[in-house]
C-alpha cells in the first residue's frame, strides 16, 4: 500500500516534468527518423555455446563467439538506448577466418558460427516486434580467397583478371582490381549479374530484412548498381540501399546516387567530427560545412548515414586518449551532435562503453555489457529526445553561434524549434542571442540538462560549462501552473484524509 501511495505522491511531478505539448503530432516514420546500431556479430554477444567452434577470445583474428541469439538476448538493451535498426556484418558462410563475414564461400549459406538460417529469421522477426528494422551488410564485389568458383572451368570469367590496384584514381583499375588480393567478380558478365541480383532478392524474401548496406560500391560499376537496386526494390516496399563509398569529395560519393542507391555512410562527415569531437578547443565550423555541401551534392542529405567510428577505422576512443582527453567526455561531445544534426547516426557497438581499439582488427574488440552506464544514460536521454522531437530529423539545420569550439544550431520543422547547444571549450561560456535570432517573448526549456533560459527584452543568454551540452525546445514561457498546483492541493489533501482514516481505523 505504501509504494502505491508514494508513486500517486510522484505522478504529479513525472507529469510536470514531461517533453512539451507543442511538439509536432507524430508523422508516419521513414528512414532519416532512424538510428542504427552497428553491430559485427561474432564480436558483440555469446548466445549460444554449442556454435563456437575454433573460438579463441585472446586472437584476434579468431572467432570470438559471437551470434544470432546473442544479438536476441541484447534487442531490448538496444532499443532502451533508442536505437531504432540495426546494422549486422555479413552473415554468409565464410571460409576459415572469415570471423567479419567479408570473406564469402557461400552466397546461400549463413555461417555456422552465427547460428542457423531459422535463428537469423527469429532475429528479424525480434528485432520487428520491437519496431527495429534489420540492415544486412552484403557484398558483391568480391568473394573469400580460396571460393570454389575459382577451381571452375565453367566460372573463369566470373572474375577479372588477378591484378591488385595501384592507381586509385584510374577508374578501370579501382572496378577490376583485386581489393586487399580478393577475388574480383566481373559484374559485367551476365550470368554473374543475374546471381547476385537474384541472390540479394532471396534473402529479402527469405528473411524479411528491411535494407542492405551495400559494401565496396565505389569498385563495383555504375551500371550493375541501377539494376541491381531497382530489382531488390522490387521485392519488398521501402527497401532501404545505403551504399559505402569510401572517399572525402562529396561530389564523387553522391553521383553513385543517380544509380538508385538511397543513401550513403558520410565519410567527409566521419573525417572532421572524428577530429574535432576526439579533442577540445577544436572550431565546429568544419562540420557545419560537410553540410552545406551535402545540401549542395546530395538529392536528400537527410538519408545520410553519419559516424564517429567504424569496423574499418581506429576506434573514436583511441583518438581521444592520444589527444590526453578524457574518452567518455569525448563520446559523450560527439553523440550530442551525431543525434541532432541532421543525418541518420549510425553507432557502432561497443562507444556507449568507450570500447578502445587501434587499426583493425583490434578495432573489433569483444563487447563488455558489466561496465560503467554513464555513456549508455546519456544516449538513453539523447535517443529519447532524437524520437520524440521531429525537428531533431526533419528540421532544417542553421549555425546560430561558433567560435573555438563553442557552437550553438537551430533546428525548425512547423510550429517546433530545438536549439542544441555544445560547449566542446575548455572554459564556461555565455552567448547571446537577439530577437532577430530566436523569437522574442518565449523561453528556452532544456531537455537534456535541465536547464532554463527565460527571455528578456534584448533576446536571450545561454550560459554552458565546459564540455557539456544542452538540447532546447523554443516554448511559451511557463509561469504559475494553476491547474498544476490544484492538483497537487487535491492529492496532498486527499493523502492526509487517508493518512487521518486509516489512523483512526487502527485505534479502532
């Protein structure tokens, strides 16, 4: 009886400090309203014992059990962080070694390390009952070293000629060549063509995924691309292609886009916040720049898939410790802006614990779920913020203030106006804005940090500590809540009343 009575003395306060009413009533969700968690299976969670064959947790370049149920039984622990899809490595068999899944044997099979065909099913069907689409990393630009196609008399011109690439800029060569010595498939042979689209359409029939992250895109040629994604497309509605162009010109990335692959992972994006948020006192500008291009370039620069870190890079937390900063301040710098500019934040496993790592494959360290939550609290508020606020993913995006590191953006979408606030300084820092900047008359409510800025006649002042950050929505200004305050009268009234009752029934 009395937890009951403590959570009715609760209730009110819970209401009162609610999101605000204004926000946009909710719109039918797409794709730039998510937020993808990136997952390399074998490295993430141990599931099922009875798959780890060859498993050596202190090799690595071993297999470290990780699979399919492992990635079951930690769904809900992703989606409390409010992460809407997850990203997985590829699933397919691979031959020995293959722990990342690049290195295909089989294009039919699911590697037996990660489970079975009917586990990874089950793992889609989860994922969908907690409103979680499923991306499927999938490569088609290559096969594993030693695949049985290359002993193939009838198969020897499914590949190009062995030839590894030495001019990057030569177009022929970074389509033909052998990437890393992996044999290169010809996607201009037809019959290669044909089974790699046909492949592709199979397991989104199959197992009702909802997106593939296309690996390699830059060295396979432009016109594979246009059939392959308008047959895929075919098969499932709003089947999502985010395309890994690995370049810094914006402009050679997004004309793959002509070929109908939705998206892209940003890379000029990854190349300045991975600087800039790793260190203090570094300006923002150059980040508010990637976007004016990308506005520029870009059909939709909303469908961006923007990153701090990947499997394929030294870890974000590295950076920071060679920079002599503190990681988790870092993480927590770059994850303010990852969830509120504009993009889709793709966050790959292991950051919400500051996982460290160098060049692969220590970049790919095993997952550990026993650590400190700070990190994992704070993406909690900022994934809350990211779902509930439509300006956060649909809003167009302005620099208000910067200087040194000390940035502050306004983000608008109808009648909801968020300002994002980040002090990436090594001192507090006050800014002022007029009435021309932000409307005149309202306040400024922080969602993130709590904070409070009323208006004044001459505008408002933001005022922020040292590496910290603050997610505001542009309200009415609250004064008095009448109706509030006589709730809480008639609650507290009939508390005392049932405190004098059941005082006088025990004497009783």
């Amino acid at each position: 009886m009395g937890k009951q009575w403590l959570n009715l003395l609760l209730l009110p306060f819970l209401l009162f400090y609610t999101l605000p009413a204004q926000a946009a009533e909710k719109e039918e969700r797409n794709w730039q309203d998510e937020s993808i968690y990136f997952i390399m299976i074998d490295r993430f969670n141990n599931g099922d014992s009875s798959n780890d064959y060859e498993v050596n947790v202190k090799d690595p370049k071993a297999y470290h059990g990780g699979d399919f149920k492992g990635i079951i039984q930690q769904l809900d622990y992703i989606k409390e962080m409010g992460f809407t899809a997850i990203w997985l490595t590829p699933i397919f068999k691979n031959e020995p070694g293959g722990y990342h899944g690049y290195w295909v044997e089989d294009f039919y099979e699911v590697e037996e390390h990660f489970g079975t065909l009917e586990d990874f099913k089950k793992l889609v069907k989860e994922a969908h009952k907690r409103d979680m689409k499923v991306i499927l990393d999938i490569v088609l630009n290559h096969t594993g070293y030693h695949h049985p196609w290359l002993n193939d008399p009838d198969k020897k011109d499914w590949f190009h000629e062995k030839k590894e690439i030495s001019n990057w800029k030569d177009k022929e060569e970074v389509e033909n060549g052998w990437l890393f010595g992996l044999p290169d498939l010809a996607q201009e042979n037809p019959e290669v063509k044909q089974y790699l689209i046909d492949m592709a359409k199979w397991w989104i029939e199959e197992t009702d995924i909802d997106g593939y992250r296309l690996d390699t895109v830059k060295h396979v040629p432009k016109v594979f691309w246009e059939e392959f994604a308008k047959e895929v497309k075919s098969v499932k509605k709003d089947f999502f292609l985010i395309g890994e162009v690995w370049h810094d010109d914006p402009r050679y990335i997004a004309d793959y886009g002509k070929y109908g692959i939705d998206a892209f992972v940003d890379y000029p994006f990854y190349y300045e916040a991975s600087k800039i948020f790793s260190n203090i006192d570094q300006s923002i500008q150059p980040l508010y720049d990637v976007w004016l291009r990308n506005k520029t370039f870009y059909q939709n620069p909303y469908l961006l898939g923007t990153f701090l870190d990947n499997h394929d890079t030294v870890r974000f937390t590295r950076l920071a410790l060679q920079n002599k900063q503190y990681p988790v301040t870092r993480v927590k710098m770059g994850l303010t802006y990852l969830f509120t500019a504009p993009g889709i934040p793709i966050m790959y496993y292991g950051t919400e614990i500051a996982l460290d790592g160098g060049e692969d494959p220590d970049n790919r360290r095993l997952m550990n779920f026993r650590t400190d939550k700070e990190i994992i609290d704070y993406i909690k508020k900022l994934g809350e913020l990211r779902n509930t606020l439509p300006s956060l993913t649909r809003g167009d995006f302005e620099l208000l203030y910067e200087k040194n590191g000390m940035a502050v953006f306004k983000r608008t979408y109808k009648n909801e106006t968020a300002v994002i606030a980040i002090n990436n300084t090594s001192e507090s820092q006050k800014v002022h804005f007029d009435n021309e900047q932000l409307e005149p008359n309202k306040e400024l409510r922080g969602l993130l940090a709590g904070d409070l800025v009323r208006s004044t006649k001459d505008g408002y002042d933001i005022i922020l500590d040292r590496e910290t950050a603050e997610i505001y929505v542009l309200t009415e200004k609250s004064g008095l809540n009448i109706p509030f305050i006589a709730s809480l009268i008639v609650i507290y009234s009939a508390f005392g009343f049932f405190l004098y009752y059941a005082k006088k029934k025990s004497k009783k």
